[in-house]
C-alpha cells in the first residue's frame, strides 16, 4: 500500500510498504478513504517530537471502510467508521471511569517504558505519534490495522459525509472536552488562546454549552475571522495587549474561565523539556508568546483553566502563585474521545455543530507532503487538509 | 494483611522498596521465599478482574511464556514441581526445576529453584483484592543469583540488565491479557510481529 513515512524533521515521503496484517483477535483493517493532518503532526514534521523513527507513517485523524476483521471483532465489512486517535481497551480500569485516553493497555507493554519514567505512569497508546505513544502506524495511509476494533471506531451512516464526520476522530472531540472541562456557567465569558481547529471546536462548543460570551486570541487574521463567525470576539495579540484587553472587556474581572489551544509549539513559548532531543532543537525566545501563563494570570479569582494544548515535558516560569492564590482550578489532559464520539455524532447530524467550514484544502494522499509544507508555511491561509487516498 | 512485608522497618511499605536492599532480602527470607542470590525485584499491578480468576490463570504454569518474554516454555513435572527454559543472548537457553514452597489458593504462590539450577531464584506471588472493587493486586517478588563466569556473564546480562523493567513489562503483559484477552502489540504486519517476538 501507499502511506505517508516519516523521515526526519520536514522531510515526509509517500512509499510502498506492505499492507497491515490482522494480528490480534479484536483487530480491524480498515480502508482508509479521509485522513487528515494536525497541528500535532507538525510538532512531529518540525522534528519536537522524540522517539520518532525513520518510516514511521503518520496519522491520527482517519476514517474509512471496514475491510477486514478478527474474530473478536464487533465491526462487519463494508462499515464506515471514525476511528479516535486514542488506543483503547475498554476493560481496564480506567476505561471503565471513559478515561479513554488514560487506558492502561493500548500501549504495548515495552513502550511503556519511557512515559512511565517521564510522567510517573503511562499513557494510552495514539495512531501515528512516535514509539512513547505505542509505535503504532497511523492512518495516513491506504490501509491501517486498527486495535480494539469493539471499542473505539464509531459506525456512521451512509449518506453523511466524510468531510462532516472525519473530525469526530480527534479535534472536535478535543474541543468540546477543552469547553466540557471549562466548566461553563450561565453568564460565563470564557477566553480561547489559539483559533486553530481545536480551538475553533471549542468556540462552538463553549457557545453551545452556555457561554455568554467567547473572546478567540490568535494572530492570523483568516483564523479569528473564523472564530467570528461562531459568534467569539477576537483579539489579535499582534496589535493588542491581550491581558489589558481581557481586563477591559471584561469590566476589570477577567475572564471566568480560560482555554489554551496553542500548545507547545505555541510561537515563541519557552519549554523547557526534559527531553535532550526537544532541548537541542527548542531554541525559541521567550517573548513571543506565553499562552497558558497569560491565561492563568488573566482568569479571574476562583475561575477556571482549561488546557487542551499539548506539554510534553517542564515548562518554566510557570505561575503556580497565581493559580494558587487565586484559587482556580486546571483541568487538561489527551482526549477521552471514545466518551465523546456518539454525543458528538448525533449533534454532527442534527447540524448543531459545524464541522466542514475548517477544511481548507482537500488533496490526494499521494500529494501529502506538500499538504505538511502548506500546513506548516501558511497557517493562516491552510486551516486544515484533508487527505483522500481514494483521489486522483 | 501482608504480614512478610512488615519486619523490623518502620513503615508498611513492601521490602522491594526499602532503600536498604539487604533489610529487604532478610524480609523476604523471613517470610515465605528462601532467598536465593541478592538480587531482589518486585513489582505489583492492579489487575481489572476477579482474584479467582487470576489466580487461576498464573497457577497454570504452562501458560506463563505467553507474557513472559524470557521464558521459553514451563513443564509440568508433578503438581508441585516444574521445568523452566528461559531464553538466553546468543540463542542460549538456560534451565532449572522449580518447586512450589508455598501455596494458598487464591492468595499466594511461592517457588525455589532446586539443586544445579542455571540461574538460582526465588520467589513469590501474591494476590490480593484491590479496594474499590478494582479488582486483584498481584505482587510479583523475585529474588535470583546472577550466574558468574563467561556464559554468566552473558546470562546475567537478560538478568541484571533491568531485572525490575523485565518483570514489570512481564506484569502489564499479564495485566493485557487478563483485562483485554490479547497482548497489545503496535506491528502492523506479520512480519513485524514476529520479529518483534
Ligand atoms: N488534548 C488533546 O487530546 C489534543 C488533541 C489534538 C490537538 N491537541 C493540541 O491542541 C493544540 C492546538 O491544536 P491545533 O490543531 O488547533 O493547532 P494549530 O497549530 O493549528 O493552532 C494553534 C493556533 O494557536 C495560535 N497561537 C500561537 N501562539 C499564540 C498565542 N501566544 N496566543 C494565541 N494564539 C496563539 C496559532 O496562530 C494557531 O492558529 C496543539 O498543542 C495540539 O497538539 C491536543
Ligand atoms: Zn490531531
Ligand atoms: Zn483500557
């Protein structure tokens, strides 16, 4: 089959590799007909991520059709399904609490090594995403071998499509989790740093759960134009200072609760990583962003800090006085998306959220690395691309 | 509860932790396991199932390579008394026969290689219901004597490199095919799989 293969930093290649094999009773292979990239594939393509290895196919946005199954398997062929990006058991404990992305089998036993040293447990395996995540080949691809095939792919109607339901494996779930743990009340004004597609999804989520008000953070024009849309107010951190802003617009408050959708790669954050390979290649100044920092000390007392953005190791300076003597509560982690799949699906359907406005490019896997080089040089213009092995 | 974990030490802490190894090594000689060798590694894990049921499984000795990577195969020699192959660099395999010391049904196995074992060991297993109905704690505490000389030296490199990550890994194996039915793998072909293996 053809896949998308990792070969360093921004150098990904299409190449021929043998087709997944069934090799566990509860598998499926899945034919792979929408794959997209994220902005976590960038912190992968920009080399941050360690523990990748030369051919690794990247991947964790997918769906397609059921092509294959194991015995133990629930799905039938010809299915559609979302696959999540997180490998889960569905039998552990941690599963049984929908802590999806807390499961403490998806992670082939060897691999869990590394995060267990790292962060004192480890975490559930994710398609697609360096060997501390499992080593798993991701979906950008014709084909992928799909774990646990009883508990995560969620089945989807025929006539819906791909373009509406694709995100239902990651970023919209993620969204909503950002906005679920927010912990939104009538009234609230809740502040989102970062308008790309999580933080898009968490406008509209935090907008359906309530929100009075949503203030959208970022720096690219076409971005908060987006966030607009869904009814968010917009401050361009380029040209405003955003705590005066947030302090203003707020009568002197501060938001009730805010959202970090930037992430590690957040442009200018300082990390300090545990991780020599993140340490050697992070040579990012300090001023030009501070996105979970700002946001902590923008939230009002007593209020909320949500952080869907993804750390992998220390990160300096960080205001643990503010978060304690203001008394606000952090709450983060991966996506629990198998939790959130069939909620989100049935609001997908009833056309309560929209999905399709974020793609902005649609190419055949084949043209996958220029997709990467797109992504990465124009964030403005490329919001999301959608990959289709199917097209020519 | 655990009596063989609380000696003279001030705390309930199990022995494998003790940051004092030969305390640790006279704790378990106190209890149950006759020590042989110093090097002592333990490991428990919360498994999401009833304590009969993985009790049941472990008991069957036969069954154990499925998890545990180093073992080649076990032989039942009698109820009480097997034969162990584990796997060794350089295509080596070493052996011993094993005797259970110690046997409370549903609580604990413990073992002692005999007489001319390869790699001299000792240890125990015990299995205990986990609060909150989380199922069954399983503690694996392994005591063995890194063989000297050449091929020693080779042997003991699977046995010293990490004796506490080997059983530890062997653990979370158990734990997946208990809690699961499978053993995660991230192959995504046959070949992979078996090259991993
Ligand atoms: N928790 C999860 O399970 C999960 C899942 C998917 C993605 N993520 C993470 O969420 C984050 C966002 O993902 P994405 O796909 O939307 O990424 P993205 O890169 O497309 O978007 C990030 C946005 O943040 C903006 N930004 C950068 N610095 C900023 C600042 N200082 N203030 C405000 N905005 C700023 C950028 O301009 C960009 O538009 C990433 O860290 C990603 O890894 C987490
Ligand atoms: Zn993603
Ligand atoms: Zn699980």
């Amino acid at each position: 089959m053809r896949a998308l293969t990792w070969h360093g930093k921004h150098d990904v290649r299409v190449e021929t590799v043998d087709d997944p094999e069934i090799l566990n009773p509860r598998d499926a292979i899945i034919r792979v007909t929408s794959t997209a990239i994220c902005g976590s594939d960038l912190h992968l393509y920009d080399g941050y991520i360690p523990t990748m290895r030369k051919g690794d196919i990247l991947g964790h946005e997918f769906m397609g059709e059921v092509v294959e199954t194991g015995s133990g398997s629930t799905l039938e062929k010809g299915q559609r399904v979302v696959v999540p990006f997180t490998i889960a058991c569905g039998g552990c404990f941690h599963c049984s609490k929908h802590q999806y992305s807390a499961c403490d089998n998806g992670n082939p036993a060897d691999n869990q090594d590394i995060a267990m040293e790292l962060y004192g447990q480890p975490m559930s395996g994710l398609f697609g995403y360096s060997h501390m995540t499992g080593g798993y080949a991701g979906g950008q691809a014709e084909y992928v071998r799909v774990p646990f095939s009883d508990v995560g792919p969620i089945v989807v109607p025929d006539g819906i499509d791909d373009d509406e339901v694709l995100f239902l494996s990651d970023i919209l779930p993620t969204g909503w989790m950002a906005a679920e743990n927010a912990q939104i009340e009538p009234g609230d004004t809740v502040a989102i740093w970062g308008c790309g597609p999580v933080g898009l999804f968490a406008v509209q989520s935090a907008m359906l759960m309530g929100a009075e008000r949503v203030i959208a953070i970022d720096h690219f024009p076409r971005r908060l134009e987006l966030a607009r849309r869904f009814g968010a107010e917009t401050i361009n951190f380029e040209e405003t200072r955003t705590y005066e802003a947030l302090m203003e617009m707020t009568g002197g408050i501060g938001p009730d609760a805010v959202i970090d959708a930037v992430g590690l790669e957040a442009h200018g954050f300082f990390v300090d990583n545990v991780i020599d390979q993140i340490k050697a290649s992070t040579f990012l100044g300090t001023d030009r962003t501070h996105a979970i920092r700002q946001a902590i000390v923008a939230c009002r007392k007593g209020g909320r800090v949500s952080m869907p953005a993804v750390y992998g190791g220390m990160v300096d300076k960080f205001p643990l006085g503010a978060l304690m003597e203001k008394g606000l509560t952090l709450k983060t982690g991966q996506t629990h998306v198998q939790h959130y799949m069939p909620g989100l699906l049935s609001a997908v359907m009833e056309g309560k959220i929209d999905t399709t406005f974020l793609i902005s490019h649609r190419l055949p896997l084949e043209r996958a690395p220029d997709g990467y080089r797109m992504f990465h040089d124009d964030q403005d213009e490329v919001t999301k691309v959608v990959l289709k092995p199917g097209m020519h | 509860m655990n009596d063989h974990h609380r000696q003279d030490r001030g705390d309930d802490a199990p022995p494998a932790t003790s940051k004092q190894r030969d305390d640790a090594l006279d704790e378990v000689a106190g209890g149950a396991v006759e020590p042989k060798g110093d090097s002592l590694t333990g490991r428990t894990v919360t498994i999401n199932r009833p304590r009969a049921e993985v009790y049941a499984y472990w008991r069957d000795f036969a069954t154990l390579p499925t998890f545990m990577d180093n073992v080649e195969r076990v032989d039942r020699i009698d109820e009480k008394r097997s034969h162990w192959v584990v796997k060794a660099p350089a295509g080596r395999t070493v052996e011993w026969d094993s005797v259970i010391t110690e046997e409370r049904e549903g609580e604990t196995i413990a073992w002692a290689s005999t007489e001319g074992a390869d790699v001299p060991n000792s240890g125990r297993i015990d299995f205990r219901d986990a609060p909150g109905g989380r199922g069954t704690q399983v503690t694996a505490t392994i005591v063995y004597d890194p063989p000297a000389g050449a091929v020693g030296k080779l042997i003991a490199k699977i046995f010293q490199r990490e004796p506490a990550i080997q059983a530890r890994r062997d653990l979370r194996r158990f734990k997946q095919l208990m809690e699961t039915g499978e053993i995660a793998t991230a192959a995504r072909t046959r070949k992979q799989f078996e090259e991993e293996a």
